[in-house]
C-alpha cells in the first residue's frame, strides 16, 4: 500500500464531471506484419496481461480515507480482470475517419470507473475507409487517469503494450510468478494513518507556505530588477474561454518530421516552437473563420514543463509544472511569428523554473481532499476561472516519441495520436507526438466551443503549409509537404453496384434490361383500349407491373359491364396494392 504524492493527489481532488482528469493516446496498426498477417482479440489480451506483471501499477486501484481527511492510498487489486479493463468495438460503415474521431472523443468524454484500477483499453475494428492506411487495420484508443501518469510517465505505458520487433518469441527470463496483492485497509487503520499524517501534513504546509512566499517575493525582486522576463498574463478571451462540459471533439493531423526539422534548421529554433507557430496559426485562423479573433493583443498557451529534468526524480508519478507562452497570433508574417514564440517559450522556461508559480496545482494536493474537491466544485460550478486574469486559450503538451517502429501482438504501430484533459476555462487542448518520421497534432475540445472539429483540421493544415513555405527556398521540395491522403476524411469510394466490380458491366446490364422493360412497355400503350375504358387507363399509374394490368385486360375483353362494376374493378387493385408497397421496410443501417 502506497500513498499518493501530493501532486497526484491533486488530480483525484479535481476530478468533476465535466472535467475528467484523464488522458489517453489512439495508436492505428497494421496486422500484416504480424504471424499469419492478421491478430485476434484474444491475442491483445494475452499481450496485456503477460506485460501488466512487470507494472504492478497499472494493477492498483484507489482507496480514499473516509471523510476525505488524508490523502488516498494506492492498492494492488486482489480482483484485478484484464478482461474488465480491454473492450472490443467496431465501428459502423463506412468506416472512415470522421467516425473514428467521433468514437474516441465519446469514449474519452466518459469518466474512468474510480472503484477500478484506472485505466481502459478498446480494440476498435472497422477502419475500411480512411485514406492512407494499409487495409486491415485496427486502432487501440488507451485512457488512464492523470493520477497514475503524465506526459512523460506515459511512455512507460506505452513500453508496456509494445514490442520493438514483430515476432519477439518466448521471453526465457520471464518466470510465471504468483502476483502480489495488497491487503485493503480498514476504516480505522485509515483514520489512524489520517490523524498521524494530520499533524505532519499541517506542518509540512505551513513551512511550504512560508518557503513559497519567500520565493515569491524573491521571484518578484528578480522581475523588478529585469533579471528575469515577466509572465505575460495580458492575453484576450475568446469564445475558446467559455464553460467546459461534458462532450468532446476529437481530430488530429499528420505532418511529416522532416518538414519540421527543415523549417528548425531554416530558423534556428526548436521543433516545440515550430508546433506552437502551427498551432497559433490554426487558432488564429479558426476564430477568424467564426468571426472571433481578438481585436488585439495575441493568444496564448500554457506548456507543461517535465519537473524530472530540473529537480531530480521523486516518487510520485506526477511530476509536471505549467508555464505560460505568448503565441503572437497578432504577427502576420510566419517566420516573424516562429522567431517571437521562440524567444517567448525561452523567456517562459526562464520565468517558469525560477517561479513558484510553477506548481501552482500541487495547491489541490495539499490540503486535504474535503477541502480540495469543495472548492473544485465551486469553482467549476460557479465558473470562476472567467475571473482569472491570466487568459490561456489552450494547453500545448509535447511528448517525444520513438525514431523507429513499435509492434503491439505483432502488429506494427502506423500513427499515433495522443488526448490531453479540458480544465474549466480552457476548452481546446493540442498534444504534439513525434514517432517514426513523423509528427501528430492532436486536439482535444468541447463540442460546444468546437463544434466543428474538420475546419480546426483544415486550420492545422494551412497553418503548417504557409509556415513551411516562408522558410523554404526551394518551391520544388516535397520531404515537407503534407500527404494528400491525410487531407482527406474518407477514402475514394469505387463506382459499384452491389455484388459486382466496378468494370463497368452490371451498370451496362442494367442499362439493358432498363431499354428491354421499356420496349416491353410501349407496344402495350399503342394498343387500342374500348372507349368505356380510356379514362380508367389514364387514371392509372405510369409504372404499372404485368399482374396490375391483367385485370384491366380481362376486363376490357368482357362485354361493356355497367358502370358500378368499372368502378368496382378499379378499385380492388387499388386497395390490395397500397399494404403491399408500404410492407417491405428496409432496416436502417447504423449512422454516426
């Protein structure tokens, strides 16, 4: 049994309903490259729970001290059911990657089971239709909460699904050994922890808070006397500061690494600011698509800074503070934008490491949780975030990837695209992977603040090509330039009928038999028809089958009836015709 940081305590406290502290990472694979060129369900399973002996910790789950007195502990589940935690879905025709989106960003809305360890896998089939993939594939969407990892924690997870080869074979050092569980506490046992930490905690708390406000006035001293850059906190609102809720939209874009690396070398930056000069470019382009740019003044982000490399490594699986960066939206000219947010992501990493102000969250860890997730409550209940000065319109994380291939059950990863957490204010979330030659622009939004995720795309897009041209030369270079597949939402369809290629032959077919039914019909409506009948020829339809005409014909041989049993004639098709063209009702197929 374990307690959690102080930090990752901090996630558990901000939990809310419309704001799930959870992240997740969609990763697409092709299964030719594995044994018999395709993978079942079962294998993926027997992958997970194989791997998932040597990280215990995604066997844990959370017990919470009653009453929210302490911090929660972390156990390692005694009923721990991989089986639970990987699900299989499909998704509906035709499979292109609009529904995609539209699926993980629903399965990403949904808050984790807190009762469970907390993480989920989903095996999604049925990817027919997106352009640029090999056919079969499958996508594998993850979620875990923040609790248990972040940014960079991430990759051990994703260490642990994958393979650097296809086929590794039988691990000889791994030993089938029992696992180990924890035995759950009682309610006293935890309230007696909770009384000693109590003490211990209101200590440590009070010698922070003077530490920090002692940092805090020296951090000051340092901005007074321009030893260190000031935070820029003067960034406008958008429509993109509105009140989260409970729905998400999902898209991503693919870029090519090299273009990246050309327009860094190009500008002596770094490929993080190259994604924050893409990135402010789409959000530029998207409010002034909707009409809301700001008047003046530029957005801004808040960058995640991995705290690992600056303060050595502690226990806790969080270790993460948060800094804030102009994006200089309000400069026009692409290569004069790149060189401004460079200087302003080095002035915030400057600011950011000398700041207190950088763990800033760790104050939701802190106190004890009756009081954080209280006032999370309020604060997400009341929207008061609409009341901070220091305006963030949305939250850049960078995590760096693999330069070569990962295999998961023998199939290859493709692409991979990773999904952040919303907080109250902030509705748009981007997450910037590089993997395998290649890097992945994702953004996470609410549905209401964008509800239009394809022209966020598109933005994404424009942004990278108008930026890759300012700064290449040569008009003839293609390692840069995006796939023409990826601007696609959907493959090409080919032009079939049902059951037939598309060589053109059952379109001629029926061609055909179309001019041999009209052939059919038009000797028929030269006959000559009694003059007792012509008005009831031209009240009937125009499509009219062989076995709706006898009747007539036979009628029409008979002497002249009476004119009550015309009309009697007239009629009985009529009624007998109706139910039957209503009965047959095709099942509608489902849509997203």
């Amino acid at each position: 049994m374990k307690q959690l940081g102080i930090l990752d305590s901090a996630f558990i406290n901000l939990e809310q309903t419309n704001t799930p502290q959870h992240i997740g990472g969609l990763g697409i694979y092709d299964p030719s490259t594995a044994p018999g060129g395709f993978v079942r369900f079962k294998d993926v399973i027997s992958s997970f729970q194989r791997r998932l002996n040597k990280q215990p910790m995604f066997r844990t789950r959370l017990i919470e001290v009653p009453g929210g007195l302490d911090r929660p502990y972390w156990v390692k589940d005694a009923n721990f059911d991989v089986e639970f935690h990987l699900r299989h879905i499909a998704l509906p025709e035709p499979g292109d990657w609009r529904q995609l989106c539209i699926q993980v960003a629903r399965l990403h809305a949904r808050p984790l089971d807190m009762s469970r360890p907390l993480w989920e896998a989903y095996i999604i089939e049925g990817l027919d239709n997106i352009p640029g993939l090999p056919s079969g594939c499958f996508a594998i969407y993850t979620k875990m909460h923040h609790s248990l990892v972040d940014g960079a924690g991430g990759s051990s997870f994703m260490a642990l699904i994958h393979d650097l080869v296809a086929n590794p074979g039988p691990d000889v050092e791994e030993d089938e050994e029992p696992m180990l569980v924890d035995v759950e506490p009682s309610v006293s046992e935890l309230l007696t922890k909770a009384s000693f930490n109590g003490v211990k905690n209101t200590v440590d708390l009070l010698k922070g808070t003077v530490r920090n406000a002692v940092d805090l006035g020296r951090y000051a001293l340092d901005v007074a006397r321009n030893e260190i850059p000031a935070p820029d906190i003067t960034a406008p609102k958008t429509i993109l500061n509105q009140p989260v809720g409970p729905h998400r939209v999902f898209d991503a874009a693919e870029f090519p690494l090299d273009g990246f690396k050309a327009i860094k070398n190009a500008a002596g930056v770094t490929v993080n600011d190259v994604a924050l000069t893409v990135i402010g470019g789409a959000m530029q382009r998207y409010l002034k698509h909707h009409g809301h740019a700001p008047e003046e003044g530029s957005l801004a982000a808040g960058i995640p800074l991995n705290m690992r490399t600056r303060r050595g490594v502690t226990d806790d699986n969080n270790q993460v503070g948060s800094v804030y960066c102009s994006l200089h939206t309000d400069i026009e000219e692409p290569l004069e934008r790149l060189r401004a947010v460079h200087q302003s992501s080095q002035d915030a990493k400057t600011s950011g490491e000398a700041s207190p102000l950088v763990d800033v969250l760790k104050i939701a860890g802190a106190v004890s949780p009756v009081v954080a997730k209280t006032a999370a409550g309020i604060w997400a209940r009341n929207e008061l975030s609409t009341y901070v000065p220091a305006n963030i319109s949305t939250v850049v994380s960078n995590v760096a990837g693999p330069d070569f291939p990962l295999y998961c059950a023998g199939a290859r990863m493709v692409d991979y695209f990773g999904l952040g957490l919303l907080t109250p204010g902030v509705g748009l979330f981007h997450l910037v992977f590089s993997y395998s030659g290649k890097v992945t622009l994702s953004m996470l939004g609410d549905r209401n603040i964008i509800p239009d995720p394809e022209t966020y795309h598109d933005c994404l897009v424009e942004a990278y090509e108008n930026l890759y041209a300012a700064v290449t030369t040569d008009a003839k270079a293609t390692e840069g330039k995006v796939d023409a597949r990826k601007r696609k939402r959907a493959a090409a369809k080919p032009a079939t009928t049902a059951g037939k290629t598309a060589s053109g032959k059952a379109p001629a077919k029926k061609a055909a038999a179309k001019k041999k039914a009209a052939a059919k019909k038009k000797p028929a409506a030269k006959k000559k028809a009694p003059a007792g009948k012509k008005a009831a020829t031209k009240q009937a339809p125009t499509k009219k089958t062989a076995a709706a005409k006898a009747p007539v014909k036979k009628a029409a041989a008979k002497k002249k009836p009476a004119a009550k049993k015309k009309a009697t004639v007239k009629k009985a098709p009529a009624r007998k015709k109706a139910p039957a063209k209503a009965r047959p009702k095709a099942k509608p197929k489902l849509a997203s």
